[in-house]
C-alpha cells in the first residue's frame, strides 16, 4: 500500500536545516559557547553523550507504552486532564485539538506516587520508572542551565538551574502517544491536511523542556513565521528547547522556539517531555548581565511570578504568544529575539 506523505499546511514552507548537535563529551567551555550559539539561533538544539542511562529511559517508555495500550476505559480513570491527568484529543480548555493522547504528571514525588495510583495496577512499578527518569533529566536539564549561565557569562551560575533543583519546582512530565492515522483514502486532500497535526503550534512556558522520542518522526520546530523545520528523530538524543522563562531571564537573547507535532500514518510515536518549571511564587527577572544584550540597558519584560505566568498560560489558547503580554518596551529588539 502505497501512504501519502505529509504535505505543508497551505502556505507553510518546509525548510531543511542542519540543526545543532551538541556532543556533552568535548571540553567543557566548547560545549557552553555552542549551547549559547544555538539557544541564540534556534532555541533548540539536540545533547549526544548526555549520560542518561538507556534503562532509566526504557523503563519509562515501557511503562508509558503499557498505559497507552490499556482500553480507553482504564485510561480515563487517570482523567481527565486538567491540566494533570490523562487527555485525548483535546488539549487546554480553549478548543485546541490534536491528534494525539497522553498523560500529564507534576514531577513533586507525592503527587507522582498519588496519581500513579489511577495508571497502573502496579502503581510502585510505574512511580518508580518515572522518578528515576525525572531525576537523571533533571539533572542534565540543570548541567545545560549551568552551561549556558557560563557562555552567557553570568557570574551566579546556578542563576538558572537553581529554580528548577528548589523542593518546590513546579516541573512537569509528559508522555505524549501519536498514533497512526487512520486515513480514509476517500477524504479530501484539504480534511487530511487538517486531521495531521498531533499537537499545534505552541512555545513551552517554563524554562527548559528535554524531550525524548521512539525512531518515528514528526517533531518540527519555526524561527520564523510560516516556515517549518523537521527534526529527523534520534532515540539517542535528547532535544533540548528553551521556554518562555528561560527567554524572559535572558532579556530575548535566547528564543523561547515554536514548534509542532506532526502524526505519522503507519507508526506510532511516543514522547516523554520533560518541563523544567520554577516554583510558583518566583520571581522571573534577568539577572544584570543580561541587560547589557539591549542596547538601551533595558529590561525587555517587567518582573513577575511563575504563578501570574501560569495564569496567562491558562487562560490562552495554545498557540498564543503569552510572553507579549509582559513585555515591558514593545519596540525595544534584543538579541535573538523572535517576532
């Protein structure tokens, strides 16, 4: 049988790139000057040698795939999401749709252990794969902080990481299934267009997101508007992109990067993210060494709260550009900063 390919939605161009790849074995002070050269290109890059043990990851994928194969009546117990909890189809509260299911958890270990308990019937099994995942991403995510805190040649180099380390961190994992389409071969070209997102246009709120995927793929990531760049898929690697607070606490020198989902029509693919978040009641703000990346010594974005951003979050859609909303000079540039 012979399976369409995916074509660009009207008026999207695709766009081959040669994307960072970011070797975590060479010397130490190459790898933060090329993690800052691509935050400031692209805000995405992807880690090789990052240390991760394939088991650790396995055991999680293992436990997601078993979720995901359960019937739709066992999985709606760990539903619905909002925003923890398991989701199908819909994403958000505003009408945003995908085609895509998966399964939302806060990272704090009692919250883990208590929803757990409506995913598996072997809830210890389950917790314990995803703390284990948790915790050696979380420690990669917080050595990449590290790492550009150097290149950035911020004097507090835990400025960053220390956020997402703090007890009260409000991180979060997601394992995201794409599966097949199941393509009428009667349906319009124009319907197929529309039924081949699995998951829309969105920047990720929080700091820094690693993301890990199965060899089908599907990730594309936009620099610029209506032109769309795939990500060929490594189950080696992690991809890396920064998030609105990192974009934030960079005063724009790092792009917060934009990116999608795209379903394939013969194979499933799963995704386990990893949302590096700070506490609730932090203050977002750049550290000093960052205005000097504006010309005008200005701070791009007034000072707030990770729980006043979740707010705005919420209250979007999923493709809205929520960082606007705190800008504090609307015609002021900055390095890298994305229009």
């Amino acid at each position: 049988m012979v399976v369409a390919s995916p074509k660009p939605l009207s008026s999207e161009k695709l766009r081959d790139v040669e994307l960072p790849i970011i070797d975590f074995s060479a010397e130490r002070s190459e790898v933060s000057k090329l993690i800052v050269k691509a935050c400031e290109d692209y805000g995405f890059f992807k880690v090789i040698n990052h240390g991760v043990p394939e088991d650790i990851i396995a055991n999680l994928e293992h436990e997601g795939l078993s979720f995901f194969a359960l019937p739709d009546s066992e999985k709606q117990r760990a539903g619905p999401a909002n925003p923890l909890g398991y989701g199908c189809k819909n994403i958000g509260l505003h009408g945003d749709k995908g085609e895509v299911e998966y399964l939302t958890l806060h990272t704090n270990p009692l919250s883990l252990a208590e929803t757990s308990r409506t995913i598996s019937n072997n809830p210890s099994k389950f917790s314990s794969a995803a703390s284990g995942y948790i915790e050696a991403v979380r420690g990669l995510a917080c050595e990449l902080l590290n790492l550009m805190a150097e290149g950035l040649l911020v004097p507090d180099t835990s400025v960053f990481s220390r956020l997402i380390r703090d007890v009260d961190s409000d991180s979060i994992l997601r394992l995201n299934h794409y599966p097949p389409l199941q393509l009428d071969w009667d349906t319009s070209p124009s319907s197929y267009d529309r039924i081949k997102v699995g998951f829309g246009e969105h920047s990720d709120p929080q700091i820094l997101t690693l993301l890990r995927s199965n060899d089908v793929s599907g990730l594309q990531i936009s620099i610029e508007d209506g032109v769309w760049i795939p990500v060929p898929p490594d189950p080696t690697a992690f991809c890396a992109n920064v998030g609105d607070m990192l974009q934030a606490m960079t005063n724009g020198r790092f792009v917060s990067v934009r990116h999608r989902a795209l379903t394939n029509s013969y194979k499933s693919r799963i995704s386990m993210a990893y949302f590096g978040g700070p506490p609730l009641q932090a203050w977002i703000t750049a550290p000093p060494e960052m205005l000097a990346s504006n010309a005008n010594r200005l701070s791009l974005y007034r000072p707030f709260t990770w729980a006043e951003y979740k707010k705005a979050v919420y209250s979007l859609r999923l493709g809205d550009r929520r960082l606007d909303l705190f800008r504090t000079c609307s015609d002021a540039a900055a390095p890298g900063l994305a229009s």
